[in-house]
C-alpha cells in the first residue's frame, strides 16, 4: 500500500530487501519500510521506498508438517508479516489479516509492529470497517511512530479517508493529542512559520509586556492599599488607582492577542491540512492517467465544480463557450457530482491501482520537491492537461469539499465552485456556479508576469 504511488501487486509500506547471499529470508530494515521527507511548501508527503521484487523462499507462519528446516519452520513476526503482504496482494484479505494479528503476537520489533498495524489497518479498510482501521492506524501512531503523511497519502485508505472516523483521526493529530502524529504538528509548525514568520516575535512581546505589567501591578497594589487608607506620606489614590488600571488593562489586553494569535494559528493549521489533504486528491487525465492534483501545480488551475448533476452540466455547457480563453488561463474543470461514486476505468488488482496505473506516476523514492519538479517538468503530462479531468475516489473529493464548506460557513451540500491558484492553494470560491466570463477578466493569461508571480 503507497504513501502516494502504487507498485504492481505488491504491497508498498512494507518492501521486500535483498536478502544477503545464501540467506532465504526476507530482511526488514527501517529504511526500507518507512521514510519521510519534509518539505517547506504548504505540501508534504511520506516518501516511501517503492516496492521492489525480490526472489527467495518466503517464509511460511504455517509449516508444513513435511519440513525439515528449523529455519523455515519458525514462525516470526517478520516472517507472518511478509506472508499477510503477499496474501494481501492476491486480495485474500481475511487470510492477510489472520497473519498480521499473528505477526503481533510475536514478540515484533517497533518496524514489525508498525508494518503489521498498518497493514492490518489497510485491510480493514478494504472491508470497510473504519472503526477498527482507524483503531490500528491510531496505535501505530501512538507507539510505533507511524507518519501521518503515510496515512494520507496511501490510496489503499482513500475509502477509509472518506468517513468519518478519518477526520477524528486527523483533528488529533492536528492537535497532537494523545502524542498522536507528534510529526505531523511539528510540520504543520514549519510551515505555519513560514506564511506568519512574525507570530513567535509577537508572542514573545505579549508574554514580556504581559510580564512587565504584572509585576508593576504586583508593586503597585501596596501603593493601592496606602493610598485608601490615607494618612500622612500616603500616595495620591487618583494617580495610584489609574496606575494600578493602566497595569490591569494591559494584561488583560495582551492575554487577549496571545490567545487571538493561537486561535489563528489552529486556523492556520485546519487550512494547511486542508491544503495538504486536496494535494492528495487523485484525478483522471483526459489520457486516462492518474495523477494527484499537486502535480498539476505551477502548470494549471484547476477549478472544482460540486454541485447537484444538472447544475455542474450546466456549468459545463457554458464554460465551453470561452473554453479558448479559459485554456489560455490554464483553466482545467473538475466536475465534483454529488453523490456520485465513480469506479475507476482501470481495473484494480489487489490494493492498489492497476501496473498501467502504476506506471504513470512518478518514482515515490525521490525527495517531495525534486519529484514534484519533474513532473511539472515533464512534457508529457503537461500534453496530457486538457480542459477537464475526472474525480477518483469521489467520496473523498466530496468529504475533502464539504470540510471546506464548513470552514468557510457554508452549509454542506449546496452548489459551490472553487478557483486553485497555480500554486495548488484556494484562490476564489463561492456559492453557485461560477461566471466564466468574470473569471476570463479576473485571470491573467498563463504567459502574464502575474501568472509567473503566482507560482
């Protein structure tokens, strides 16, 4: 199962090693089974070394009667664990799931634990039974020190993202809650200092002021008592009580930003990981490649059109009358159904997408930026970017679409079009369908310095 791509057949957060010379058994190293790297921009991702096959004797968790070999007999949780990958692979998922619980029962490794929960989270989630996924997945976050990019980004969990206790899953994590994604808080962080590099110098000054007030009132408050009391040598009440008010009203002032400021930056941290999680998206090119919509970014602006069906054909019809213009603008629509869950062309095998699927995409082992600059790079797919690409995994098209309703106020469900920038974030939504020809006047042409600033 692929943080972000798909190998043929084979299970992805688990790769199979070369094993050394004259040693039947498949090794498990950390660095073959997960790996992230962090990037600045508003997306990141795990990256995770692609599955690669190897050939040698797969260790069997049940033992033939027959043999002879102590070595092979042995059941171990690595070796159960590589037995669930290739049940799994052939879609024989109880199967797979009885070898990862094994996998558990035998005194794993953190690498083995992590691979058997995760993987038995997949399973799960193949079923359909989110609960019980999202109580895997939850573990090996907790204990094992699971990537929530990994979660993400896999497709194999694209049906498990779309409900609800995905979104539980992910609000922890965002929150850091129950040490739950404790890495993915600490990038959220990065990048949040990126786009607000002068939230920590503010926040230092509302604690010093806030500080430097207390401690006046604390010394002021003797005063105070002096002043009411009267006699000779008293200080002046007046003076003493606006003092004591100029304290008080300036530490209530700047409590009241340095909570304003951390409400703004977990609103800072829902819109990234809504960024994040839309990056993510996949979508059909008219060539019927897949791609995620991060890879379109710097070479289109997709607009996203969600609605009841006759309103988004509607919608459609019309943008075809300055499909010229709009194409000029690097314009691709994106028609969101309501409701509508569309299968993939190609068929699946396995978990995951089909080898043709898999070849289309980029290699996951490279860095997050140098791999998203090839694709933006390549030729060929920007030959591919036509007028209108298809949603896949629409549910999730849909939860991704309704969360952003929801922030911005708006009641799930209603008719809204929403405007990408070239750099993959929101640069125009609104109720309804959009008015193509306001857009061709709001737009500048991909050729403009305007456009090239926007990347």
């Amino acid at each position: 199962m692929a943080a972000a791509n798909f190998a043929p057949l084979h299970h992805h957060h688990f790769r199979r090693c070369p094993s050394p010379p004259n040693s039947s058994s498949l090794l498990i190293s950390k660095a073959c089974f997960l790996s992230r790297n962090f990037s600045s921009s508003y997306s990141f991702c795990a990256s995770i070394q692609p599955a690669k096959i190897t050939h040698g004797q797969l260790v069997n968790c049940s033992p033939s009667p027959s043999s002879t070999s102590p070595e092979i007999s042995a059941a171990t949780a690595e070796s159960c664990v590589n037995l669930g990958l290739s049940l799994f692979a052939k879609g024989r998922v109880k199967d797979a799931l009885e070898q990862f619980d094994t996998a558990l029962t035998l005194d794993p490794n953190p690498v083995e634990a992590q691979a058997a929960l995760y993987n038995k989270a997949c399973c799960h989630a193949y079923r359909e039974e989110a609960k019980k996924a999202a109580e895997c997945l939850r573990t090996a976050l907790r204990e094992y020190d699971l990537k929530f990019g990994t979660i993400l980004n896999d497709p194999d969990l694209a049906s498990f993202r779309a409900m609800p206790e995905f979104k539980e899953l992910q609000e922890d994590a965002r929150l850091g809650g129950e040490d739950i994604g404790y890495g993915f808080r600490r990038d959220l962080k990065l990048i949040s200092e990126v786009q607000a590099p002068f939230r920590g110098i503010r926040r230092f000054f509302y604690v010093a002021f806030t500080a430097a007030a207390g401690i006046s009132l604390f010394l002021t408050i003797p005063r105070l008592f002096a002043a009411i009391k009267g006699g000779d040598g008293a200080p002046d009440l007046l003076q003493t009580s606006e003092n004591a008010g100029i304290n008080i009203g300036g530490i209530i002032v700047f409590v009241a930003l340095f909570l304003w400021d951390n409400k703004k930056e977990e609103e800072q941290f829902a819109q990234i990981t809504r960024n994040e999680t839309l990056s993510r998206l996949p979508l059909r090119l008219s060539t019927n490649r897949i791609v995620e919509l991060v890879q379109l970014r710097d070479t289109a602006r997709p607009v996203i059109l969600a609605g009841k069906k006759e309103t988004v054909d509607s919608a459609m019809r019309k943008a075809e009358r300055f499909r010229t213009n709009l194409l000029r603008r690097g314009v691709i629509l994106i028609p969101v159904v309501w409701g509508e869950r569309r299968e993939p062309l190609a068929e699946k095998k396995g978990f995951g997408l089909s080898p043709k699927a898999a070849a289309s995409l980029p290699s996951i082992g490279e860095d997050f930026d140098k791999r998203t600059q090839s694709v933006v790079a390549n030729s060929k797919i920007k030959a591919e970017i036509r007028f209108r690409a298809e949603v896949v995994s629409a549910a999730e098209w849909e939860r991704w679409i309704r969360d952003q309703q929801e922030a911005e106020g708006i009641t799930p469900g209603e008719d809204v079009y929403i405007i990408l920038r070239l750099d993959g974030r929101v640069r125009k939504s609104g109720l309804g369908m959009p008015d193509w020809q306001e857009i061709v006047k709001e737009v500048p042409p991909m050729e403009d310095l305007l456009s090239k600033l926007e990347r």
